[in-house]
C-alpha cells in the first residue's frame, strides 16, 4: 500500500497520508489528488509560461505561436496555451477546460500553478493575458508567479530565461521573418511558372 508504514518515511508524513485517506473516503482518490507529494517524491523545479489564449491578442500570437515553441523548448520552458473547449482556437490550445464559465480558463490557470508548485517547489511561472486576473494572481505571496501581456516588458527573470524584453518583440521578429521568406520565394515561384511555360 501507498500508505503502509515504510522505515524510511517519517512518521509526521504517514500520519498526513491517513488522514488525507479518512479526508477524501478512498485511498485510489487520494493517489490521484498528490501521489508525488503524499510519498514524498518531488520533481525538478520547473519554469512554465501560462497564456490565456482568450485574453492577449490571439491573432497577432497566433501567427508566431512556431517561434515561441521554439524559443521555449531551447531554454528549457515549459508552454502551456489555454481556451474554453467551445473557443475558436480551442484546436490550437494545449489545454482546454469545458466549461462555459466567464472564469473557467482562471480558474485551471490558477489550478494549474498550485499543483505544480506542489508537485516541483521552487517551479516559477509566468502568467501572459490582458485579463486583471493575472495581475492579481502575481500578487500572491510566495508563489513564484509573474504577469505580463503581450505587449508589456518581461519581469527581469523572463527577460534573462528567454532573450528577449517582451513577448511583442518576438511576434514582431517572427512576422518579419515570414515576411523576408514570402519575399524570396516570390521570384522563385515566378521563375518556376516561367520555367513551366517554357517546356
């Protein structure tokens, strides 16, 4: 049993461990809510960007959302993109929550967050949305949650983690990137269609 006394468990923790089975009725519900916490097993500090798919300018993300994958996975971030399952770019989230709740998407932000704390301790996020939500989400003491929108400076650890002052300058790199590489294959299609006439 998960629960079962161990010798190398301390006995405060297989107190909490009953307790949380007496609290939630089942030992398989309570496996479920912190297996990782409730025997003591903890994972690597974290850092995850949360963005609220609803709140920050979809369009203009959405056209560089290639570039922040990448960005994210060379310096080791975790990215999370949210949406109400009924949304229009619902098919592009990472996460949907199916509720058609105003708070919804928050609230599993929100979730989110406290369960990874939980699960990596000294994990940091960075909440991105227009929404006040995420002002007052950073505001919790001790949880190691930063705001920004899309167009706002960085917190200085995002900043120095990513490379780059704001989230803005990255669509902004990304679009004229596409734009360069629409450029130069304009002339190379040309020339193929010519090629074609030819034959």
């Amino acid at each position: 049993s998960l629960f079962r006394s161990h010798p190398n468990r301390p006995a405060g923790k297989q107190i909490r461990a009953r307790r949380m089975v007496r609290r939630f009725g089942s030992l398989s519900t309570a496996r479920r809510l912190s297996v990782a916490h409730l025997s003591g097993r903890q994972q690597p500090a974290t850092a995850m960007i949360l963005i609220d798919l609803e709140n920050v300018g979809c369009r203009a993300l959405q056209s560089s959302m290639d570039s922040l994958r990448s960005l994210c996975a060379r310096t080791s971030v975790s990215l999370r993109t949210y949406t109400a399952s009924e949304h229009g770019m619902a098919a592009t989230a990472t996460n949907t929550v199916a509720s058609t709740a105003k708070s919804a998407v928050d609230v599993r932000i929100a979730f989110d967050i406290g369960r990874s704390s939980m699960q990596a301790p000294g994990s940091r996020f960075l909440v991105v949305t227009k929404d006040h939500f995420g002002r007052a989400l950073a505001d919790v003491p001790s949880a190691s949650t930063d705001h920004a929108t899309l167009d706002s400076p960085l917190p200085s650890h995002w900043r120095r983690l990513l490379g780059v002052p704001s989230l803005a300058q990255l669509v902004e790199e990304a679009q004229r990137t596409k734009a360069s590489q629409a450029q130069l294959a304009g002339p190379a299609m040309a020339n193929s269609s010519a090629g074609d006439r030819g034959d």
